[in-house]
C-alpha cells in the first residue's frame, strides 16, 4: 500500500497476486488465488484506513480471460458497494502459476 501523501485521502495498492504473503503459497484455482489477493487487499486498505467500500479504482490482470468469469461472485460482494470503475487486462503475470493479479486505488474522506 502507498499513501498518496500528507493525508490527502488517496491510497494506491499495487498489485496483488493469490500468493499468500506468510506462507508463500499459491493455490491452484483462479478462485484461490482472487481470494487470496482480496485478503492482501483488504489488510492493506484497513492498515489505511478504508476498506473496499473506499475503493474508487481496480484493474484485474489475467493470463486467461476465461478465469474473470469464475471470480465473479468474490469481486461482487468485495466491490458491491463502492461500484469502482473497473478495467480487466489479459496479460501475462510473473509466474506461470499465477492466474489473478489485482489493484487497487482507494479514496478517504479526511477527519473532519
């Protein structure tokens, strides 16, 4: 997570991949891994102050557009609410393994 900069309200997560960050683990489903990197996401956001209610923006990058499908009721109730605009990439990710890679940017109100 990158905070925009003197509390301005705008936090950037880079993207997340189903990899879990203790363990190192990658499951092996698309469904897995979208999980997995919501989980990532959701922890930087709290550690910001926001959650995916905040969020404004969010890219999902896949190797194989036919996978966007299956997390499809994972991304509903994750971005329900907040409605961000969305784009998805077919793209190659880092490892051949991965099968999800998502990003988000996110806006706070600050304290009144």
């Amino acid at each position: 997570m990158v905070p925009g900069g003197d509390g301005d309200g705008w936090i950037f997560v880079s993207g997340c991949t189903g990899t879990d960050p203790v363990t190192m683990a990658l499951p092996a489903s698309v469904e897995g891994q979208c999980a997995a990197a919501l989980a990532t996401i959701a922890r930087a956001l709290n550690d910001g102050g926001a959650t995916f209610a905040d969020v404004v923006r969010v890219r999902y990058i896949l190797p194989d557009a036919a996978d966007f499908a299956a997390c499809w009721p994972q991304l509903r109730v994750a971005f329900g609410t907040a409605r961000p605009a969305a784009t998805m990439i077919v793209a190659g990710l880092i490892d051949p393994a991965m099968k999800i890679e998502i990003e988000v940017t996110a806006r706070v109100s600050p304290p009144r």
